[in-house]
C-alpha cells in the first residue's frame, strides 16, 4: 500500500510541476480512471490478475494518450487546456466504469467494487512496485535542474535554456507512466 501511495505522491508531484497547478494530479488528468476502466473490463469478462493488471496498464496509457491527443489539438498545448482536457476524460471513464458497474452481474460487482476501493488481495511480491518506483525516480532524477526552472516559469525556464516541449513530453509520460504502475 505503502509503494502505491509513493508513486502516486511522485507522480502527483511531477504533474503540478509540469501544469503549474497545485490542482494536477494523474487522478484530475484521468491516468486513474483510464485504469479503472480497463480492470473493471478484465474482471467483468472474468480475466486472470494478470490480465487485470495488463487492462489496467493499457487503459492508463490509453487515457494518457487521449488527454495528450485530445489536448494537442493544433499543434501546441497549454497547461489549461491539458488539464481541463484530463477533467473531461476522467469524467467519461467515470461514466464508463457506472455503466459497467450497472451492468455487471451479481457474482462480479463485489469484486469491481473491492478493486475500485484499493483491495490488495491478489496483491503478490512486494519488491516489483518498489523497482519501478526507484527506476521512475532515476529517470527523473537528470531532470531535476529543469523542474526546478520549469516551476519559475514557462518564458523563464525557456530563457535559461531548457528544451521546454521536451521536458514536457518527457515528464508528462513519466508520471503517467507512474500511475499507470501504481494503479496496476
């Protein structure tokens, strides 16, 4: 439980540095509810705990790519637009996961509840979520000279040099990235 909390802090940190946003958080951006979406769907068809987790890691990168795709529209993305284009993801996998949940039978509801509720019952080795969460603070660790200017300011962090539209693909992936594992 521990190591969940820890991917979701730092990936929640990564987002309100990348949006400048005290609010942005991979629950806000919709990362979270794209992985609802794709465990309750393993658990209503009846999946392993592996096909439940492998659900839940493509319906994070799925929402990932939907609020970067969504949010690019012309060609370039503000950090208002990303955001609110995560509220409204989240709010459809919101409503797909009442849809589900609605027609889900009897034998599987208690199961998709507990899930969306955080069980970690068929939780097995504590050791993997742990490497990942240490490989995720590895890989951003080169970046922390640019967060840090990044959190100044876009025009200033720009003016001292930092590839800004890089660093945001590049966060913005690592803490979706982070999520996706933590909801996993």
């Amino acid at each position: 439980r521990a190591q969940k909390t820890a991917h979701a802090l730092f990936a929640g940190a990564l987002m309100q540095v990348l949006l400048r946003n005290p609010l942005a958080d991979p629950y806000i951006l919709g990362v979270s509810s794209g992985a609802g979406v794709g465990a309750l769907f393993a658990i209503l068809f009846g999946w392993s705990a592996w096909g439940i987790d492998g659900l839940a890691f493509a319906g994070a990168l799925g929402a990932m790519v939907l609020v970067f795709g969504l949010a690019h529209g012309d060609g370039s993305w503000t950090q208002t637009r990303l955001l609110l284009t995560g509220v409204i993801v989240a709010a459809g996998c919101g409503a797909l996961i009442t849809l589900m949940l609605a027609v889900a039978p009897e034998a599987k509801l208690r199961g998709m509840l507990f899930w969306l509720m955080g069980d970690l019952g068929q939780a097995g080795r504590w050791w993997p979520p742990l490497a990942v969460l240490v490989l995720a603070l590895v890989l951003a660790l080169p970046f922390a000279r640019e967060l840090n200017l990044l959190s100044r300011g876009l025009m200033q962090a720009q003016a001292l040099g930092v590839a800004v539209g890089r660093l945001r693909y590049a966060i913005y992936l690592l803490a979706s990235l982070a999520t996706a594992w933590s909801v996993t």
